[in-house]
C-alpha cells in the first residue's frame, strides 16, 4: 500500500532505514496524502489515525494532512493489516477502511504547480498566488480558525524567505474559509518551497484582468453617421442632469427641472451615467470585445437632483423628494414615458412602521399612470464594526443593511446589485483582493425582506444586476471602488477631458441595467400594461445560485436577473402565454391553462412557472396599506365545475356550526393541487410573485387551471373604493429541446379549440 512512497522525503514513512535519526523523525513537516478508494472512503477512520482530511477529488479520491505521528500510526496500522488476520487487535471499521484504499501518494510539487508557472523567468521577482487548502470543518468558527492559522504558517513561511531576500513579500490576504489564499513576491527559491509546502493547495500567477483602464482609454467611439439611432420603448431618468456624453447627443429626447424655476448648482455625474446604463444597457462587451454599440433607448431626463455645496462628492435632492417624484412621473407620463428610473436613495434602511409619503407618491402614481417605476436598494456605505472582506457578506445580514427608502415601494420594482467580475484590475491590483466572487451579491448592496404584513415580509428587492465590486487594497488597508475590471461600464461626463467611457460602482447603476430590460419588453410588447410587464420582467428573471448560497436569511432578490429576450418569443421548447384581466374584489377567477398532454410527461425536465402582478389602490393612513391581495394555486385532474365549487365563497365555520345544511369544502392536499415553488405565503405581502412547477408530472392529469383569489381589506368595501383589481398574468411553459415534440405547435392547438378564459366571481 505504501510501496513507492516510503523514503521519498526524510520523516515520511522511514522508521527503519538504517541513518534516520529519531530528532529528525520528529521534526519532519506535515505532508499531504493523496489516498485513492476502491470506492468511497470514510472520514472517520483518517481523523482517528491523527489525519485531516483536506477535500475530496474525483474518483474516490481523498487528499489528507498527516504529520509525522500520525504517519507512523499509519505505517503500524498497514503493517498489522499485512500481517495474520487474526493478529488484527484494531476497529474492524480500520479494517474495511484499509480493504477499500487501493494506493496512497504523496501530493507533490507536480500537483501543485500551474501549468502556467512555466511561464515565469525570474528576471527579477515574480508575483505568484498561493491557494491554500480549505477546511471541511463544520462549524464557521472552526473554519475560520483553520484558514487563519494556515495563513499564519504560510506568512512565517515566506518571512524566513524574506530574512535571506528583503524583496520577498506577501502582497495581499484572503483569509476567508472558503477563498483562502495569498500573493507572494517569489524568488524562484522561495516558490520551490511553496510548492512543497502541506499547507498549499495550489500556486498560480494572479487571473488578468480582462478590461483596465487603458482599454476605457482606447476604447473606440464611432462616428456619428455609424451609431445605432435611438429606438423603441423610451426610458425616463429621475436623478440629475443627464450631459451630453457624445454617446448621449443624440439619445435624451427631453430634458426637464423639477422644481420648475429653480437655479440648480452644477450637477453631478450620476444622472449622466444612470441614463447611460438605462439607455445602453451593456457596454462591456463592445470595449473588451470591439462589439457594435447597442441601439440605445431614448431617455428623458427629468432632473431633481443638484451637487451639495457644503459636501464634497455627495448630492441632493431640490426641496422634497416626494414632491419632485410626482411632478416629474407625472411628467415623463405626459411625454408617453412608461418606464422609469429612480437611483435616488436615503442613506439609511427604511425600518419605518409606515411608508413614506415617496413611496406613496411611486405606489399611487403606478397605478393611476400605469408606469413602471425601477428603484435601487440604495447602498451600504459603512460596516463598521465589521471588516469589509473578513466579515463579507455576514455584514449583509445587519438590520442596517436592509433597503433603503424608497426602495421599499410595494409597486416599485427593486433592484439590488451582483458582482459580475472578480479580477482586479486597478493599478495597485496586485495588492488588491476581490471581496465578492462572480455572482456573489456586491459588498455594498442592500438587501431585503422589506416591511410586509405577514411574517414573511415583502420579498424584496425583486431583482438583482450587475452593480460592481470592490476589492480590498491589502497595502493601504482599504476598500476600493470603480474598479474598470469589475466595475459597471457607462459613458462620462463630458467636463476635465474625461474618456467617453468609464467604471462606476453602487446599485445606483444595477437598476437602469433593470429598465433596459424592461423597455426591451415594452418595445415588443407596446400595448402591455404596467403590471403585464412587471409579470413578464419576472418571468424573465434567473437566479444564480452564488447569489443565494450565502446560509443567511436575506433575500438579494426574488427572481434573480432579467433576461428579456427569453420572453420576447416562444419556440418549439419554451411557450411564454400572456393575459391582462379584472378580477371582482374578493372574488375568484379560474383560467384553463393549455398543458399538452406530450408536455406533462415528466420525461424531459419539463416546468411551469407562472408570473403574477398586480395594482392595488394603497393608503398610507390604513393598516395593511395596500387595499387587498392577490393568490394563486394550480389544480388539475378536475373539471373546471369542480374547481369553481372549491374555490368559490366557502362558509365561515361559524356560518357551518350555526347551519347544518351549509357543508365547507376543503381544498386539496393531494396531486390535484401541486405544490408550487416557492409556497403561497411567501409572496402573501408583493403585489409581483412567481411561483415554479417543476416536477411531478403525470400525463392522465387533464385539465389544467389557474385560480386567482383576491382578498380585500376591510376599509376597502366602501362604495368610493373599485369593484374590480386589475391583473396580468404571464406562464412559461419550457422543457427539455427535442425533434419529437413542438410545444408552440400543441399549445397553439389547444388554445384555438377552447375558450381560453372563465370567470366566476
């Protein structure tokens, strides 16, 4: 079993030869075992050997840290195991572990070395990053402590180094758990040992950036006569002045100042590069790969924003925000704007027991204008008494962290902000390590749930985009911004010889990339409501799992990122189905959904997701705020009569006990009432949800329908207040692309041979 390793190094497995000095036995460093399974090998038995298991490989592979004890405990137990079988005085559990081993190797030089090393010529000192091995504690504390104490041995590592070549350096730190490593100026002798050293997993020169500032520099603006015009669905900017970028000239199509009259200071640059990112979109890829400008969206600016006087870099709102907000909504709905944009936030969480009166003039105003209002989730400017990268993105889960007003609008849509890039790129990178990982939520965000009337809250933000990172500046103890490599791509503004482009940071700039999005939808779609593309920009959305894989009990968003363009038409695999309606207050409306039977066969992933959003009337003066809600379930394998009659106005139990003669149905607990993903309650406070089917599926379940409920308020039921909700509902129907099966073709059959919509109240 351990033929081929013993006498590779001194103090391994060197118990008898013959000149081995038992001091030297002693003092021997810890080494890492590359042990292969004939199957799959236990943790236990390596751990009670004196061994920590490191991680596992592929094929049965575990790799394990052994110190010279516990190697000798190892080489006893294999030549006990070799011996007489009914000498084994060990486990039996021992035993079967040793039956399962089919080699052990030692992890070398050869395994930790990047391909890429090869490239280094040590002309002078090279920069290498040193990864280091995690650990599979389970305890967070525990894991912490191991990744701290591993750096230590690494850092005394590379300080001896340093007695003998003072240029020898450690550059920079990560000692999370997970992202464990270090950048290290090497001399070649110094990577020889760090090759050889049990605490490393892996040596690589730093990941480059893929975009710095010399590309903003250089990247190319074509001239006028070779720019896309500006088209479709029109964006309105609520913010500050939008300049006149030379990529912009030609892009705002109007321009206004609220309050009317007043004499603004200089404006800042924020308005410019939010209208940039709502017109634009992603211009990322036309500087790193020469791609053609996107067409822009018009954008009308509607400014109410100036630069302070007294704070250098800060700016601010012209009288009330609420009161700008309705004069410029009501604005931009005059000049047949749809969707807006409002990257303006307070500096605190909004953990009032009442909205504000700006989030009433945004939920009232997109009702009556039937606008969709984007809003960011404002950003985190302190974590103290927290470490940016140490404590990342444990700080998130701070009451302190949660939206900021006016973020929590229950008809706004909210976006907060991912990271997209994690390679610095920043002259100073090299002392420089991304806080965030691609996917990962920024370190800045703000997070939801936000203020709701049940115990689940309002699941907001309802979407996340590209908003930036920020790296930690290990030589200057610091967080660093606007970086061009991870940062969000807009145009400048055109003051100080500035380039047309440049990198900015804050979800500031993932909510304008959010309109874009939805303006794409409008343009398809011109007639859509604005709770018909609020349902669709959700249908839209796909979540990263970076984003949620952070064990904490915040939502970063609801639906993930949009992607218009995966709404805009179906196809032989996927059928996007739409429908705008009014349902009676407190009543019940049940819709046929036309499943083929060759899509409920559960044979290829087939899912259903459906998108409903919705407008109630909202007063701030009552409890509840919004004047009612809106549900929705899926039943099948029952005839529209029986769904009516189930879901129908039921009898109070009070109403049963005093009147014999009245019978309460039940609803279904069994597979005629799927279970949707996520559960009814979690959207019971949003007036957007999407809620997924994606298995269980069974080909003699006929008869598919949607059953939408709405439940008012009390102090809604007067005679001023509607006798009807208006609603838009947007279903995906998707699965698994194959040449037998065309599921526009069978949905578009069923359509055209029933009535696609019944309504009960």
């Amino acid at each position: 079993m351990l033929a081929g390793i013993e006498g590779q190094v001194g103090g391994r497995f060197e118990r008898d030869r013959v000149g081995v000095d038992e001091e030297d036995r002693d003092d021997a460093p810890p080494v890492v075992l590359v042990v292969t399974g004939r199957a799959a090998l236990d943790y236990g038995p390596f751990r009670r050997w004196g061994m920590d298991v490191l991680t596992e490989g592929s094929g049965n592979t575990l790799m394990v840290l052994s110190s010279s004890e516990a190697r000798e405990v190892f080489a006893d137990l294999v030549d006990e195991y070799g011996g007489d079988r009914a000498d084994w005085t060990k486990p039996e559990a021992w035993r079967k572990q040793l039956d399962a081993i089919e080699s052990v190797r030692l992890y070398d030089a050869r395994d930790r070395a990047d391909g890429q090393l090869e490239d280094l010529n040590f002309e002078s000192l090279e920069v290498v990053d040193v990864l280091l091995w995690a650990s599979m504690a389970e305890r967070s504390s525990r894991r912490a402590e191991a990744a701290r104490r591993r750096v230590h041995e690494v850092e005394e590592f590379v300080a001896s180094a340093a007695e003998l070549d003072d240029r020898v350096a450690v550059l920079a730190v990560d000692d999370r758990p997970d992202t464990t490593m270090m950048r290290v100026a090497v001399t070649r002798e110094l990577l020889d040992g760090l090759l050889a050293n049990a605490w490393v997993e892996r040596v690589r020169p730093p990941v480059q950036p893929v975009l710095t500032s010399d590309h903003l520099l250089e990247a190319p603006v074509p001239p006028p006569w070779e720019r896309p015009p500006a088209t479709g669905a029109p964006i309105g900017v609520i913010d500050d002045l939008v300049m006149d970028n030379t990529l912009l000239q030609d892009v705002v199509a109007g321009r206004a100042s609220f309050p009317d009259g007043y004499v603004f200071n200089p404006p800042s640059d924020h308005g410019t590069h939010v209208a940039a990112v709502a017109a634009y979109g992603e211009l990322r890829t036309h500087i790193v790969d020469g791609a053609p400008l996107p067409a822009p969206h018009p954008i009308y600016g509607a400014r109410v924003m100036e630069a302070s006087a007294l704070r250098l870099g800060r700016t601010q709102v012209v009288g009330y925000l609420h009161e700008q907000l309705e004069r410029a909504l009501k604005w931009l709905h005059a000049e047949g704007v749809k969707v807006a944009v409002c990257s303006i936030n307070q500096l605190v969480p909004d953990d009032s027991l009442v909205p504000s009166p700006e989030v009433l003039v945004i939920d009232r105003l997109a009702r009556e204008l039937d606008m969709v209002v984007v809003l960011s989730t404002g950003n985190v400017a302190s974590v103290s008494p927290h470490h940016w990268q140490t404590d990342y993105p444990t700080y998130l889960h701070r009451p302190e962290a949660r939206v900021a007003d006016p973020g929590t609008a229950a008809l706004g849509v909210t976006v907060s902000a991912v990271a997209h890039h994690d390679v610095p790129g920043a002259v100073n990178r090299q002392h420089q390590v991304p806080i965030a990982h691609a996917g990962q939520p920024s370190p800045f965000t703000r997070v939801g749930p936000t203020r709701g009337r049940t115990k689940t809250l309002t699941q907001k933000p309802e979407f996340e985009a590209h908003g930036g990172n920020f790296s930690w500046d290990h030589q200057n103890s610091s967080v660093h911004p606007n970086d061009p490599a991870m940062g969000v791509i807009t145009l400048s503004t055109p003051r100080n010889n500035n380039p047309v482009f440049t990198a900015v940071t804050g979800t500031s700039f993932a909510a304008p990339y959010v309109a874009h999005q939805i303006a794409d939808i409008a343009t398809r779609y011109p007639r859509a409501s604005a709770n018909l593309l609020r349902a669709l920009t959700a249908l839209s959305g796909r979540v990263n799992p970076a984003s949620r894989n952070h064990g904490l009990p915040i939502v970063v968003s609801a639906f993930g990122e949009p992607n218009a363009h995966s709404v805009l038409e179906s196809g032989p695999d996927r059928v996007v189905l739409v429908f705008e309606g009014a349902i009676p207050v407190g009543g019940v409306s049940v819709q046929r959904i036309p499943v083929p039977a060759d899509f409920a066969t559960g044979a290829r992933n087939q899912t259903m997701r459906v998108a409903l959003a919705y407008d109630p009337p909202v007063r701030r003066d009552r409890g509840g705020y919004a004047a009612g809600d809106m549900s929705f379930d899926v039943t099948r394998a029952m005839t529209e009569a029986e769904v009516v009659q189930l879901y129908e106005l039921q009898p109070s139990e009070e109403e049963v006990s005093a009147d014999p003669s009245k019978v309460r149905l039940p609803l279904p607990h069994d597979r005629r009432r799927p279970n949707l993903q996520p559960g009814v309650k979690t959207f019971a406070s949003n007036t957007l949800m999407r809620r997924t089917l994606d298995w269980d599926w069974n080909p003699d379940d006929e008869d598919y329908f949607l059953v939408l409920r709405h439940t008012p308020r009390r102090w809604s039921k007067t005679a001023n207040d509607p006798t009807e909700q208006s609603y838009a509902l947007a279903i995906e129907l998707s699965m698994q692309a194959t040449a037998s099966v065309d599921l526009f073709s069978l949905v578009r059959a069923q359509i055209e041979a029933r009535a696609r919509v019944r309504v009960r109240s």
